[in-house]
C-alpha cells in the first residue's frame, strides 16, 4: 500500500477503506509517512468529506494509536463529558462534582486553553497545589477514593491526534467536521468512559458558528460513540454570549463554585443543571425528570461543593480557597468598561471577549506562553440586558496595566446596541441521540 494511491483515492472523492485508514494513522504514530502527505490528505477529506463509516474508522484508529485507558477496575458506569468549547465555560468545574456527588464515577481528563476559549486544567491550576499531571497510578487512586478525578490529558493518548491536530492547525483545515469529530471522540474512546456526553457549543464564541453545523458535528460524533460501543448523546447550548459572568481562570473558579453552593449567574446553572441530569440519565439513574431532581438535590444538599472540595484536597490542592474563594490572589490592576451609549445589547462577539481576556493575561496566544491566573474579566450586562451610557459594562482584570487599554479598546468593539429591545436566545437549542 502507498501513501500516494491513499491520498488520489480521496482526492478524486472515493471512500477509503479501513485498512487504507489505519494504514495511513499508522504512519502518522511512527513517523512513516512524511507531514507533506499527512496535510494532503487532510486537505482532501476537508475538500471531499468522509462517509460516517471512514470518519469511525479514522477515529477508532486514531484512539488506538497510543494508550488507552480500561476503566472497568472502577466501580459502576463511567460517564464522561466534553465540550467543544467557549468563553466563560466552566461547566465541568460545577457538573463533575454534581454528577460525583449523587455516585456516579467521573474519571475526567480534560485540556488546556485553545485560542479564545479557556481551558479546564488551566482553570483547576489557579487553585493553590492543584495537581493536573498525575500519573495513570495516582489517576485511578483518585478516582477509587473520590468517585471522581480532574486531570490533563496523558501525551501518551491518541499520539496520532497530536500530530494531526497540530499540522491542521498550520494547514487551514481545522474547519472539517469529520477532522473535528475524529479529534474530539478518539481521545474521548481511548479515555475509556461506558458513556459520553457531549455539549456541542453555538454561535459567535464556538468553533461551530450556526446551529446547522452544530448539529452536524454532533450527529457525527453521536454516531461515531455508538459505533464504538459507547452510549452517546449530545446537548447543543448557545455560546453567541459567555456562559455565566467571569471569564478568566481563578474568576471562573469562584463563579463555579458559587454555582455549586446554589448561587450565582442563573444561565450557568441552568446549563449545568441540565447537563449534569443528562450524564446522569447515562448512568441509568432514572428518568431524565428524576435525574434533573437529582441534579438539583447535589447543590441544595450541599454534597456537590463539598465533593470539589474533596477532588481538590485529593489532587494536592488546599481546600482551603474553596471554603473560602476570597483568598485567592487578586489582579494589581482593575479597570471599569462603561457603555459608550445607551440601548440594549443586541449581540455580543463573544470570540472577540475571548480575545479580550487573553490580552489581559488569562490565555495564550503561543503554546509557551504564561498564564496569569488573576487575569479576565467580568461582564456586568449580556445581550437583550437595557444599558444607560456610562454604566459598567464590565470589569477587567490583569497584572500588567499596559495591557488593559488595548483589552478595553478590543473588548468594546464587542458590542452592537439596539434602540428596541431584545430577544434573549435560548440556552439549550436540541438534544442529539
């Protein structure tokens, strides 16, 4: 077989084969084939797709390419959850600990920020002591003594996505929903979960701009779960405005925790609320009614806060700073946004608040790149919200106080006002099974 023939083949729009697909994961593990190949024929299937059958393929193969984790020594049904990103998304902070609280093990691996979405093991390590890199051992005596483990992800899963993620993002062909959904479900399969749960994000701050291609991926990578013998279901929520009001890691982590302790924004709870009823629908814990009680049973009892306290003393943190969020260290510079009008928000480019928080410090623009975890900020007012001018809009956050006039200069390029009022969209839009 040659790389060559592998690569006309998809060009000319034909199905590859299984076997021309592991064939071709393969050579991207060991070094084989050269990147020059790798990046045609991602190209190719960019241009000419792939059939439901070649994108399982390509993904099983990709989950194979390196280790995978046999979930089977823990107790009961493993439910994972992965969302394909956003801004202020800190669901897995709140529903982790949720669905651990009422007993169903969460084994959670989870990655770092990626342009202007945040990311989960950035967030967790703002918590004094918080330790992402554990080992596989320390990984499952976590979970054995919690019911629930936080980590990054091992290198040593799905090496193949690595590699192939890498050269898409060199390539221009990140936008390929086949592409997406094999990134995505081949280091979900090989994480080893009985069930996974899906939150595929919509609108201006998501990878997935329109609700068609939400549905899209997430057909897809429904699909490619139930091919891999995993039950799959997928929520598509609304991210044309930030999930909650902090944006920005140790922000992020109070506002979770006030969620878990039954305050704060009323979209964040509701969101994960939901979510967090559905993984546990997965785990067979009753009628999507029933679970959404029990959803609401983890925050009012007060095991859900206390079941992250748990994982954070577990995993090396002082537990200390979830007790109490106002000891975590604050930014040197505070600076206030005002509306530059009065009116209602019409739309928000939620990317573009990304955007603004990694200029003020919270993200990365190079893979090397510090993070200060003080730096975001928080919005005071979100689309359909009625504001005068000279009200606050938001509060930024930085150590560096160069960095807030260009932050404020971005972050009020991001907002369209509307002399009528304002239609708020709907949080949850679908669920795929």
């Amino acid at each position: 077989m040659r790389m060559y023939d592998v690569i006309h083949k998809k060009k000319d729009g034909f199905a590859l084969t299984e076997a021309e697909i592991q064939f071709f994961v393969r050579g991207v593990t060991d070094g084989s084939v050269p990147d020059y190949q790798i990046t045609a024929l991602l190209m190719a299937i960019c241009l000419k797709g792939m059939t439901p059958a070649e994108t399982t393929a390509l993904t099983l193969a990709m989950a194979n390419s390196g280790d995978t984790l046999d979930l089977g020594g823990l107790p009961g049904i493993k439910v994972d959850k992965h969302s394909t990103g956003g801004v202020g998304d800190k669901t897995t902070l709140v529903v982790a600990p949720m669905v651990a609280a009422m007993g169903v093990t969460v084994a959670k691996m989870s990655g770092r920020s990626l342009g202007h979405t945040g990311g989960t093991v950035d967030k967790l390590e703002g918590i004094p002591g918080f330790n992402t890199g554990l080992t596989m051992e320390e990984f499952f005596a976590t979970v054995r003594r919690t019911g629930i483990c936080l980590s990054g992800q091992s290198m040593s899963l799905a090496p193949a996505d690595k590699k192939i993620y890498a050269l898409r993002d060199a390539t221009a062909t990140i936008e390929s929903i086949p592409l997406i959904a094999a990134s995505i479900m081949s280091k979900k399969i090989a994480a080893g979960a009985n069930r996974i749960l899906l939150d595929v994000k919509t609108g201006s701050g998501s990878f997935m701009k329109t609700l068609d291609d939400a549905r899209g991926l997430a057909k897809a990578m429904v699909a490619i779960g139930e091919g891999a013998g995993r039950k799959t279901a997928a929520l598509i929520t609304d991210m044309s405005a930030p999930l909650g009001f902090a944006i920005g890691n140790i922000l992020e982590i109070q506002e979770a925790i006030a969620v878990l302790r039954g305050e704060g924004p009323e979209d964040l709870r509701h969101v994960c609320v939901e979510l967090a009823a559905h993984m546990l629908y997965l785990a067979e814990k009753g009628t999507i009614e029933h679970c959404r009680k029990l959803a609401e049973e983890a925050i009012a009892s007060g095991k859900a806060p206390e079941k992250f306290a748990e994982v954070v003393a577990a995993q090396g943190g002082d537990r200390a700073y979830i007790d109490d969020p106002e000891r975590f260290p604050k930014a040197k510079t505070v600076c206030v946004v005002t509306a530059p009008q009065s009116g209602y928000i019409q739309a928000m480019d939620t990317e573009g608040i990304g955007v603004t928080a990694l200029m003020l410090g919270a993200g990365r623009e190079k893979p090397d790149d510090i993070i200060d975890h003080t730096a975001g900020l928080i919005l005071h007012a979100k689309t359909a919200d009625r504001v005068e001018k000279g009200q606050p809009l938001a509060t930024l956050y930085t150590s560096d106080e160069a960095k807030a006039d260009t932050a404020r200069e971005k972050f009020l390029k991001c907002f369209t006002f509307s002399d009528t009022p304002v239609e708020k969209p709907p949080l949850i839009y679908c669920e795929i099974t």
